[in-house]
C-alpha cells in the first residue's frame, strides 16, 4: 500500500515537474519573439547608414555607431521635447494621485446619500470610448484658448484623476481599519485631517502603482498632443518622433536610434517598479 502510495506521488510530483517546465519553456520561447523587434531595433540604432538596407545585414553591428544617438537627438529640438514632456508627465502625475485619492478616499470612508450610485456612475465612464468625447473636449478647450500649449494636456490631470485610479485607490482605501479613523477623529481630525495623516501615509504602495502607472500613460500619450499641439516648441516626445519620421522617415539608423532614446525612460521605470504594476492589477481585482 504504501509503495503504491510512493509510487503515485513521484508519478505526480514528475507531472508537475514536466508541467511547469513547459509553461517556462513557452514563456521563455514567446519573451524570445516579442523581443526581435526591439533587438533589431536596438541594431539598427548602432549600424552604419550604408549598412542599414543590406538583406544579409548581421544582428550584432561591427562597428558599432554611437554616434548616430548624438546625432538623431539633435535633428530636431529633442531637448525641447524632453522638456514639455517632463512638465506634462510630471504635473499630470501629482495631479492624478492627489485629486484621485481625494475622491476615492470620500468614496470609501464617508457616508453620503447617493455615494454607490455615483460610485457606479465613475466606473461606468471607463467603458466610454475616448472618441466619443473628443470633438466636445477640443471644442471646449478651444473656447478656453487652450489649442497649442501644455494645459490641455496638463488641467483634466487634477479634475479627479480617472476612473481607473479612482477604483484603484477606493479599493485601497476600505481595507484601512476604522480604528485607525476613530482614533483620528478622537484626537481631532477633520476628514481631511485623516485623509493627509491616516490614510495617505498608509497608502503608499497603492499612490506608487498609480504614479507609475500615470508616468507610462503621459510619457508614451501621442493622441493629445497631436490633437492640441500644433508648434514645434511645444510638442512632447511621443510627437516629435513622429515629426522626425515625416521628416527623416528613410534615414532608420537614426529613427531608431530617438526611438530607443524615448524608449529608454519607460523601460527603466517599468523593470525598476515592476512590483507595482503587479501590485496594481492585485488592487483592482483581489480587494474590497
């Protein structure tokens, strides 16, 4: 009895085994394919001109060309570029993590008639496609005098933060004890009071998630500014590599070299604060 018992768990422990190392062998050959394209981008970046259309051209250039970064970059004004979009990316993140745990935070710990129908009423614009509300937004900011500079990019930022981080941050927010706010509210706290001393101190891995997640979205936005951007020293990264594929579109060394160089920021913070990506999608699926 107990041999067969042996025998059945190595049998099982063997078809785990076989099983997951075929999921990580899978992984490993798909990670593998959906790399090509940015290897062979990261090649073409560092390859001689005369070299980039030859058909039996080699994955490792040699020489390597350095140069080509330098040179890609001040084409065009990247360095104004870089500049716009460092003041959007930025201010949009501080606008989003403050105004959107302003609101999840009366979502979540204060009583109000209405609150899960109007709960509902956010969450139901995140099924709203973006097109729908296009040609109103523009309208409006064009009354405003707003077309070709940063605001309209910058201003909706603190208007509540977005449906998403909204939920993210409610969610968050109900799993603080409420002995926590009673303790506050006995020491004197107003509600905004425990919202800056209680709750934010304690929500600092669910605010991380959604700055990260506000710097990937404002840092790679191409549909603003197209929409609102019109001059040259007001167009943001995502923009000006379109503009310098219209204008130098044949010369791809250097086109992927500002490609690689725009990449570079997303893909430092997406390695570096991975955690909270994960952490995120845990958040918004897992709690409350």
């Amino acid at each position: 009895m107990s041999i067969a018992v042996r025998t059945s768990d190595r049998k099982i422990r063997l078809w785990r085994d076989t099983r997951t190392g075929l999921t990580y062998a899978v992984l490993v050959g798909l990670s593998i394919v959906f790399l090509i394209p940015f290897f062979w981008m990261l090649s073409t970046s560092l390859t001689d001109a005369g070299k980039v259309i030859i058909r039996d051209r080699p994955w490792i250039p040699h020489p390597m060309v350095w140069r080509n970064y330098p040179e890609a970059l001040t084409v065009l004004p990247f360095h104004l570029f870089l500049k716009n979009t460092l003041i959007v990316t930025l201010s949009c993140i501080f606008g989003q993590t403050l105004s959107a745990s302003l609101v999840a935070f009366g979502f979540s710990r204060m009583r109000f008639p209405g609150r899960n129908a109007l709960f509902i009423l956010v969450l139901s614009t995140m099924m709203l496609p973006a097109q729908v509300t296009m040609i109103p937004t523009f309208i409006l900011f064009t009354k405003l005098r707003w077309i070709d500079t940063l605001k309209p990019l910058i201003v909706p930022a603190f208007f509540g933060g977005g449906a998403f981080f909204i939920f993210l941050l409610r969610q968050f927010f109900m799993t603080i004890p409420n002995e926590l706010e009673d303790a506050a509210k006995i020491d004197g706290c107003s509600p905004l009071g425990i919202y800056w001393n209680v709750a934010l101190p304690l929500s600092k891995p669910a605010l991380a998630t959604v700055a990260v997640f506000s710097f990937m979205a404002h840092w790679n936005d191409f549909m603003g500014p197209l929409i609102y951007i019109q001059s040259m020293e007001n167009k943001t990264l995502a923009l000006g590599l379109y503009s310098f594929r219209s204008l130098h579109g044949t010369e791809y060394h250097l086109m992927m070299a500002a490609a690689i160089a725009v990449l570079l920021p997303v893909l430092i913070i997406f390695f570096s604060a991975q955690k909270y990506f994960v952490k995120g999608i845990i958040l918004s699926g897992l709690k409350g």
